[in-house]
C-alpha cells in the first residue's frame, strides 16, 4: 500500500493522502482580490487530485505585499472573492489552505516579470522591518519597527485570521520563511535591535511566537495551523537547523500542528545547494527531535521520490510546487504508478489510467 497515498488527519480535518500543493505566489491579484487567474490555478490542482490546495503568500496588510500583484487579505471585503474558489476546492475532495504573510523589508517590488527592482516612488510604500538593514543594495532601507508597528502587525494577523475562517479556509499557514518579515525577527542576520525582540534566540523569536499565539487563539480549536520556516539562511552566523528545531518545539508547544520545511531567502547572496530532494533533511530532523509532523519540499518531481521520503518517515507530506505548475494532474499520474487508488472527477473518467 502506498504510504503517500495514505489518508492524514491534523485535528479535525481530514486529507484524503499526503500531496499537497504548495504555496506559490502568481503576482496576479488586484488592490489583494483573488480573480478568474486564480480559480483556474488552483480550482486545477484540486481538480488534479491534490489534497491540500493552499493559497500563495497573502499578504495580512498593504504594506505587507511583496508587490502590488499579492494577494490580500486585510479588508473584509476580500472574503467573497475568496470564498467562491474554496467552495470549488471543497467541491473537489481537496482541503482549501491559505499562507499569511508579510513581506517586511522585501516588499514594495515590482512583479518578476517585469523585472523585480524597486517600485518606483509614485508606486512605493515604506516598508517595516526589525532594524534599517536593506535587503540588498539598491534596495531601499525598511523603517525599524517601533511598539505601534509591532502592534498592528500582530493585530493584522489575528484579523486576517479570522477573515480566512469568514472565508471556508480549513487551514492556516504562517509565513515564517523566505526571508520575510517574521523570518527577519528571527535570523541574527536580518535583526539587530537591541531591546527585548533581538539579541538571543528568545529576543528573536519573540515576536514571530506571539503572533503564533495570537492566531491560535483567533483560528478555530479544529482546524489545523501550519507555519512555514527557512531551516537555515545556508550562510554563517545566521538561521540553522538547530534554531529550527528550537523554534518548532516553541511552535508545538503554542498549537502549531505541522512544520512546513524550506530554506533561504533571507539573503541575495546565500549560496544554496539545490538538488534533488535537497531540504528533506530538514524535514527529517525537526520531526525525529520534536515529533512534530513535518511536510518536505524542494525539488522533489518524482512518484517514487515522494512516495520514498513519506514511507520512510522524513515527512508526513510533500509540498510539491513546480512539478505541479508543470503538471496540475501529478498526483493522479502518481497514484496510478504507484498502485494506488485516487478517484478522478466523473468528467474526467473516460481519461482514467487502465
């Protein structure tokens, strides 16, 4: 029997196997409304056979965005817009999931696409941060957070929260990874604030934790709550793994059900190994430390890849992000090759594997 294949339960929700899609950001929304572009992304990968569908990095405020093209999710006017495509999610089998985000100093960029540099000034919004350090150079330098920017960012958070549940959302993902706002607070790379949210390990993770806190609280008792991390920043002196797994067992022991295992991001310039399957370790050893359950991701493409690192308890899922851009339908293909049953959408039967 497929181990990937098998069913997972996190509190009161139910996910027919351990594929999931991963968050990944489309640049594609309007003042934070998800559109058309969206239900055909994601309403596809639900229709593809993924358990988990969760929604890109949406950003808790305004000036939370990556850029002007983020998702959002700061207004109560947003819960419609969002609310129409869980429902096709749901309709699917699949489990609807959403990542709460804020950018910090890496915000107020343009899309990729049209070059990644900085909005210009008519555009721009100042951004927040731990400390005035720059992401990189050319880039300009963040505000240092003070008590009322510490506030409203916790507060934006825990309302955003709510507003996801408003919304049908059965899941909830904080963005702790990437190089982002809490990501920020956490490195000693990105923070150097010399009162009680920098300096040692407890200063650093202050603030990440309480807003961790603050949204358990805000986010239903049954339903689970997963937070992203970068495992390490891959440079000396910054966020590793031994972090990491102090950190999940400060997130065990607050509510947070599931470690979503990633890496980099906080720096331009890190030097990251990608292969293969390359942040598994990750995921293997905050679950063997902590017991926590941990989902793996990074470059993993393959059936038997997947199926190897559930089956042999690295992870308790797979995010998997390009494979699916590639392939909407990978987890029907993957459960055919791996001998497992996955029903199909009755539209789609006549096309079944035999």
């Amino acid at each position: 029997m497929s181990q990937l294949f098998s069913p997972l339960t996190l509190r009161g929700v139910h996910f027919r196997h351990r594929v999931f899609v991963s968050p990944m950001c489309q640049y594609s929304a309007t003042g934070g409304y998800p559109d058309s572009w969206h239900l055909v992304h994601l309403g596809s990968r639900a229709v593809g056979g993924a358990a988990l569908v969760m929604f890109e990095a949406t950003a808790v405020s305004p000036e939370g965005r990556i850029s002007p093209g983020d998702l959002g999710l700061w207004d109560d006017a947003h819960i419609g817009a969002y609310r129409t495509i869980v429902d096709f999610i749901k309709a699917q089998g699949a489990v609807p999931g959403i990542q709460l985000a804020h950018a910090g100093r890496k915000g107020s960029m343009q899309t990729p696409w049209a070059g990644g540099h900085p909005l210009p000034p008519e555009l721009a919004w100042t951004t927040v941060a731990p400390d005035n350090t720059a992401f990189a150079p050319g880039i300009p330098p963040p505000k240092p957070m003070d008590d009322n920017d510490l506030r409203t960012v916790r507060t934006a958070f825990t309302s955003a929260a709510q507003r996801a549940q408003e919304a049908g959302f059965e899941v909830l993902e904080i963005h702790m990874a990437h190089g982002y706002l809490l990501h920020q607070f956490l490195s000693p790379r990105s923070n150097h604030r010399k009162d009680s949210y920098g300096g040692d390990f407890a200063g650093r993770a202050r603030f990440p934790l309480e807003i961790t806190e603050m949204v358990r609280v805000a986010w239903p008792e049954h339903l689970p709550l997963f937070v992203r991390i970068s495992a390490t920043d891959w440079v000396d002196g910054g966020w590793d793994l031994d972090q990491s797994v102090q950190l999940a067992r400060n997130l065990g022991d607050r509510g947070v059900d599931l470690i979503d295992c990633s890496s980099g991001g906080l720096l331009p310039d890190a030097p990251i190994p990608a292969g293969p399957g390359y942040q598994v370790p990750f995921a293997q050893t905050i679950r063997a430390r902590t017991g926590i359950p941990t989902g793996a991701i990074g470059l993993i493409t393959e059936p038997v890849q997947a199926e190897q690192i559930v089956a042999t308890g690295q992870a308790d899922a797979v995010f998997l992000a390009r494979a699916l851009l590639r392939d909407p339908y990978w987890p029907l293909r993957a459960a055919h090759t791996l001998r497992a049953e996955l029903p199909w959408p009755v539209q789609y039967e006549r096309a079944k594997f035999r």
